[in-house]
C-alpha cells in the first residue's frame, strides 16, 4: 500500500492528516516485534594483493598478451609467406597485406555493435575468439606444402586470414572497455593505471612475438623449406591460451548486459532529431538550445544526452586520423628506410624488418617512466596536464620524429651512388685473362679506359661515365694482348650499368658485355651473381629459393638475393665433384660479382669484387627517430585509449572504443593516398607527413581548449542521486508512522 502511494505521489509530505488517518487506524501489535536480520552486504570482488584492482583484470591483461602476440606473430612473417611460399608478386603481397591491416581496424564497429546490443561484451569475445582460432588453424594449413597445390593454399589462407581479421577486430573493443567496467566508480585512478598495464601488454606481445615466429619460420625446416607452418601455428596456439585464460575469469568479471542496438538506436535518434529540425523551421516556433533537442518528441531525454556526449567526442576525433598515418609508417616508409643502412651494430645484428622491435621495446620503458616520472614531475611544478593536452603534446612530438627521418633521409641520399642520368651510362672493365689488357673505346677520342693496361683480376677502382648519341648505341672496343688486336662491338641502353668482361681462351681474347644491378636492393639483402671460369657447369646451393647452376666456360648467372651474413662454406657441385666455396662477408645492400676459379696451387675459389657498396650509414640513426615517434604513442595512444572509456555514455563505450580505432584504418588509408599521387621523393614526403600533422594538432587544440570534460556518471548522476535520495526520505518517514 505503501509502495503504491509512493508511486503516485512521491512528494507529499506523509505526515498531513489526510495521510495520518491511513496508518492510525491500522493494526498493532502490543508484542514486540522481532528486528528483522540485516540484508547481506554485497561482496565486493577479489582484489590482486589487497589493492584496489579487482582479480579479473588479470585475466583480461593475460588474454591481452596473448592474443597481441597472436597477431603480430602472424603478421611478423606474413609478407614473406606471401613472396616465397605462395610466390606473389612484391606489389600483391603488398596490397594484400595493408588490406589485411586496413580490415583489421574496419571490423571492431562490427564488434561493438555485436557487444552493446545483442551479445554483451563477454559473450562477443568469447564467440568471436573461437573465430579467432579458426582462422589461425586454417592459414596454418594452408602453409603445409603437401596439402594440395597453390590454388588450395591460396583460397586456405585468404579466407584464414578474413576470420582473423573479423576476430581480433571484433574483440578488440570489447576488452579494453570490459577491463575498464571491472573498475567501481571510485576507483577512477586506478582504472587509468589499468589502460596503461593494458597497453603494457599488447606491446609485450608485439615484442617477443616479433622476435620469435621469424626464428621459427627460418631457423626451422619442414618439408624441405622454411616452416611457415609453425610459424603460424605457433601464434594461433597461444590464441587458444587467450580464450582458455579469458574463460577462466568467468565467475569473477562483472558482465553488464547489453543495452539494445545502440547504434540502431543512435542512427535513428540523430535522424529524426535532424528531421523534425527542418520540419519546425518557422520562426514563431521557438528555438532549442541543442539540436539533438528536437528529438525530444519520439525519444527518451537520456538517449539523447548520451548521444550529445557522443557527437561531442566524435567531433574531438576528426584530426585523429592524421596521427595514425605518421605512426603506422614504421612498418612500410621506415623500414625502406632501414634497408639503405647498416644493421651491424658490433655486438648485435639488426634485419631491417627487425628494427620495428625498437618501438615496443621502448613501449615497454616509456609506459612506467612517463607514469611514475614525467606526468608526477608537472604535477608537482603546478601544470594541468589533462588527456586532451597530453594527445596534443604526442602530436607534436611525432612530427619531430618525422622531421628526424627526413634528416635522414636526405643523409643516406647523399651517401647513395651517382646514378646515369639521359644518354649515359656507366662502364666498368672486368679482366679474367692471365695477363693485363689494353682497352680503348672507339669513336670516343679513341681514348682508353685506364691510362695504364688492366691487369689480370685487377678489381675496378670505379665505373666511366659515358655519353651516347642517343638512347641506345654499339660501343666499339679495341683490345691489345700480347701482340694480339682484337676489335669487338657491344650494344648499350641509356641510364643503365654495365660491366665488360676480358677472358682468354689460349692466344685469343674475348669480351662479355653483362647489365649490372643499377642500385641496392630495396629490401636490404644482398645481390650476388656468379661466373664460372671451369670447364664444367657449376651448381650452387645458396638460400632457399633453390640452387643456382651457372654454365661453363665464363657462363653468368642471374642475380640472387640473399640476407646478410657470413657465407664461408657453401656448397657446390659439378658433374663429378663435390666442393664448397668461402665468399665471406655478404653485408647489407651490396652487389658482389663473384668469380669461381680454379687455381692449382690453391683448388677451387671465389675472387670477390664489390660492384656497388655496401650500406654505410647506421641502423642505429634512426633510434632518435623512434624514440620520438614511441613517445607520441605513450601520450597520444594510451591516453586517448583511456580518454574514449571515460568520456563515453555508459551504454556507448564499446561502440567509442570502436571509432577510436576506426581512426587507425583512416590513418592508413591517408598514407595509401599520399604515398600515390605525392609524386614526391622520400624525404620530402617526410616533410609534408611532418607539415600536415602540425596543422591538424593546432586544428585539435582549438578543438580541445572548447571541450569540456564529461563522463556519463555526470551525465545521469544529478537526476539519479535526487531520485536515490527522495527514495531514502520516504522509505525513513514510512518508518516514522508505522511507529506512531
């Protein structure tokens, strides 16, 4: 009776004599009455060693690892899967993997709409994990040679690959927010500390996975090649772990449930809302003070706060794009940039994919530093740091970064070999002959290349430049050996290299004319070609990609490209001979023509000339460059992670979470678009990346200095504290006149 009239009217006083006539007339009871016993306080959940952060998070963070080692496990070793096991072209294999990469960050919207209006956030992760393992067992499969041909590999893997891409960015929303609701409101700290042990995580993962699955693929052989199989296996069986562990949890995880189709719900709401505004655009009709306002007549008034709160923060995301394009360039533009340089550090060698390890690494360090160090040092000194701040300070801190690698840039440029430009080439002499050549090239002032005859396997100190009359031309060369002239022809195409080769075959000279590799090789490896001066064909077992057989009698082989290292036994075969040659140290980005010869006093050998250089700038200049860019991240990505779940409504923060990091597929999709139609060289486009960021972050902190800060709690919070606190004032007042 008394819930009934408190419904009614929550408001009237209780203690009018209309009302004091209900409770006077009613029974009492002269027996005391027994107190009912006191409900049971709620349980708070377990904490980890009596602190204020709740058991499951471990769980989450656990699973966060692992599925971050998952990933970019996989990916460490995609590309090469890509070129050597399916035999893809440079430009497919690139075009696949950003598409991958691009899905990859389209696909958590997907995810959050799953979460917040059908499944849950725990429910999506759990089902969309088992997809998760299903795409990592089927692109394992289809990295096993003996099961069917390339056809069947390809179709196994594309569609292995679309399931990862839907599993790892559905759950990607869900986990970050689900960690950040284990939190009680009053714990607010402590659930900032959680993003950044949450970011802590995924780069954990991304560093030892890094280093691990290309050990696995190279350092292992199945079936006769790199096993590419286990090094996608490997990945996938600690996706399994992340589903295990996360499962586990279960009993522990606070599960809000989900809150109907939001975005259905917040699509329709702005719709209507813009409607209904061009529906009452009299002037008699009096104005709203928001324009969601309008909707006010269909939907309920905390729909459209939340969805206020929504647009607010999605305005705020607009330049966020920009950043990620900068950041993301590690993986494509940087590491270009790496092959033109030296990994040999003296204590370690570094690939030049390997050097995206830096970023983790520094992750790792900067996450605690920045937490425990830097932002408690402007504390102290008076200065509000606020998120907003923070993400400002990243931006400008990346476009330092990128102005470090134009620098860069322009610095490896200058230690780059000259190229030929219109109607040149350039024109190097090779002597294989037992005894020194003459060489002058006709037509040309009859002036020969050297001032002193060629010795035998004298080594090139340079190439000649040479001018042609027109794009191509036959070069006529005269040789003197001995007493013996010869004169012979070769035909040349401009802005190429090329090399002449002089062998001797009893009392006659001969002439090679073979095209030289025009520049380093665009992946760092090394470019090696062999000519074999016996008798007898040559093969030679170099690399994966097969042996090299090189035809008598000064036959040339092919270039090959291979990593970096030392080669100081290969082996090699003839019809009915079994040796091994020492071609020594093969460094990064360099082309070495090797000569295989049979001297009698010391056997079979390789005589070794380096045609172009190898690379003499340090890996190690672009450490500034990456601690730059790794700093940004600290305070762009981790506080704007932090930032998207605690300014979004309650029942949005999924789908927030979800357009944060929609803004990472648009930042690629800014680089795919700029890398194509710039037409710029590399550092300049550097510049302009660097540029454009600085506009954006001004653009953002204009943006920022008009935001004001608000979480859904004080979205709701004074409607819902007046209603719990008239609701405590009746339920005492209903105790006083029972009483009387």
């Amino acid at each position: 009776m008394l819930e009934e009239k408190e419904s009614k009217k929550p408001a009237m006083n209780p203690f009018q004599k209309n009302e004091s006539k209900e409770t006077l007339f009613s029974p009492v009871c002269t027996e005391e009455v027994p107190p009912r016993p006191p409900s049971p306080p709620k349980q708070s959940p377990p904490k980890i060693c009596g602190s204020s952060y709740p058991l499951s998070i471990a769980f989450i963070v656990v699973n966060e690892f692992c599925e971050r080692f998952s990933y970019y496990g996989m990916k460490a070793v995609l590309t090469l899967y890509f070129l050597y096991f399916l035999h893809w072209s440079e430009d497919t294999s690139t075009s696949v993997y950003h598409a991958f990469s691009s899905l990859c960050y389209f696909t958590p919207i997907l995810g959050a709409a799953i979460a917040d209006s059908w499944l849950g956030k725990f429910k999506t992760i759990i089902y969309l994990s088992l997809v998760y393992v299903l795409g990592h067992v089927l692109k394992s499969l289809g990295a096993i040679p003996i099961l069917g041909g390339k056809m069947a590999h390809t179709i196994l893997s594309l569609i292995g690959l679309s399931l990862i891409a839907l599993g790892t960015g559905g759950i990607k929303p869900c986990v970050a927010a689900f960690g950040g609701d284990q939190f009680e409101e009053k714990h607010a700290e402590e659930r900032t500390r959680y993003f950044s042990v949450f970011y802590l995580s995924i780069n954990a993962g991304s560093l030892i996975s890094t280093f691990i699955t290309p050990m696995l693929r190279g350092d292992v052989q199945c079936f006769g090649e790199d096993c590419y199989a286990l090094a996608f296996g490997v990945p996938g069986l600690l996706m399994v772990i992340a589903l295990v562990v996360f499962a586990m949890g279960s009993k522990m995880y606070k599960k809000p449930p989900p809150e109907g189709n939001v975005v259905a719900q917040v699509i329709k709401c702005v719709g209507f809302a813009i409607s209904n505004r061009f529906k009452n655009r009299s002037q008699n009709i009096p104005r709203r003070p928001h324009w969601l306002d309008w909707a006010a007549e269909k939907y309920p008034k905390h729909l459209i706060m939340d969805v206020k709160a929504l647009t607010r923060i999605l305005f705020l995301y607009i330049p966020l794009p920009m950043f990620w394009a900068l950041l993301d360039q590690q993986g494509s533009r940087w590491t270009l940039q790496a092959t033109k340089m030296n990994g040999d550090l003296g204590f370690f060698v570094l690939q030049p994919d390997q050097m995206q390890v830096l970023n983790p690494f520094l992750v790792l360090i900067f996450i605690p530093l920045f937490d425990l160090v830097i932002y408690r040092l402007i504390a102290k000194c008076g200065i509000k740091f606020s998120s907003l701040r923070k993400m400002a300070v990243g931006m400008i801190l990346a476009c330092l970064a990128f102005a470090v690698a134009a620098i860069v840039e322009i610095k490896i440029n200058g230690m780059a070999p000259p190229q030929p430009g219109s109607q040149e080439i350039f024109l190097q002499v090779l002597n294989l002959a037992d005894d020194e050549v003459k060489v002058t090239v006709l037509g040309h002032g009859n002036n020969s290349l050297l001032a002193e005859p060629i010795k035998s396997f004298q080594k090139p100190t340079h190439y000649f430049k040479l001018h042609l009359n027109s794009k191509s031309q036959d070069f006529h060369f005269h040789l003197k050996y001995h007493n013996l002239s010869v004169h012979t022809e070769h035909s040349v195409v401009e802005n190429n290299w090329y090399t002449v080769i002089l062998h001797a075959d009893g009392k006659n000279i001969s002439s090679i004319m073979v095209k030289d590799v025009e520049n380093k090789t665009i992946n760092g490896m090394t470019a090696v070609r062999f000519i074999n001066t016996l008798h007898k064909d040559v093969t030679i077992s170099l690399g994966t990609d097969g042996p090299i057989t090189v035809d008598k009698d000064y036959g040339v082989s092919a270039y090959r490209t291979i990593p970096r290292g030392e080669y100081s036994a290969v082996p090699c075969k003839t019809e009915d001979k079994d040796f091994s040659l020492n071609l020594g140290l093969l460094d990064f980005g360099a082309s070495y023509l090797l000569v295989i010869t049979n001297v009698s006093n010391k056997g079979l050998q390789a005589w070794k000339r380096e045609d172009i250089l190898a690379n003499q700038m340090s890996i190690a200049w672009q450490l500034p460059q990456y601690a730059l860019v790794t700093a940004a991240e600290v305070m762009f990505s981790v506080t704007g992670l932090e930032f998207s779940y605690s300014q979004a409504p309650s029942s949005m923060k999924s789908v927030l979470q979800a357009a944060w990091l929609l803004t990472v597929a648009f930042g690629n999709i800014i680089v795919l678009v700029v890398a194509q139609f710039s037409g710029l060289v590399q550092w300049a486009e550097f510049i302009l990346f660097s540029c454009l960021l600085l506009v954006v972050c001004l653009i953002f902190s204009i943006m920022s200095y008009y935001y004001v800060p608000i979480n859904s709690e004080e979205i709701h919070g004074p409607e819902n504290k007046h209603h719990l606190h008239m609701q405590g004032k009746m339920v005492n007042l209903e105790t006083k006149n029972t009483k009387l």
